[in-house]
C-alpha cells in the first residue's frame, strides 16, 4: 500500500512541475503579447493625432481659400 501511495505521489509531483513549467512559459508569452498590444495601442494613438494634425491643416486651408473669395 505505501508502494502505491509513494507511485502516486512520485506521478502528481510530476505532473505538478510540469504544470509549473507550463505556466511559466505561458505567463511570458503573455506578457510578450501584452507588450506588443500596449505598443500597438501606442502606435494607433499616435497614428490617429497625426491625421487629426492633417484634418486640422485641411480645414485651414479650407478656411482660408473660402476666405479669399
């Protein structure tokens, strides 16, 4: 009986570390996938200032051709 209680403890702590193996390889690809999305959202928040720079300079120059006439 201790025989097959020793097995089976000897297989869950197998199984326990190679969980713990897979979750930390899991928790850095998260955290390799977090990191690209917060620099995709950076990257869209600077894209969409620069075409409000661009809206901005066109209705300007809207503005001022109107203005001309």
């Amino acid at each position: 009986m201790l025989v097959g209680w020793g097995v089976a403890w000897a297989n869950q702590n197998a199984r326990i570390s190679t969980n713990r193996t897979n979750i930390d390889a899991l928790s850095k690809q998260v955290g390799t996938v977090s990191s690209q999305a917060t620099e995709a959202d950076k990257a869209i928040v600077r894209m969409e200032t620069k075409i409000e720079y661009i809206i901005k300079g066109i209705d300007e120059i809207k503005a001022e051709v109107k203005a001309k006439k």
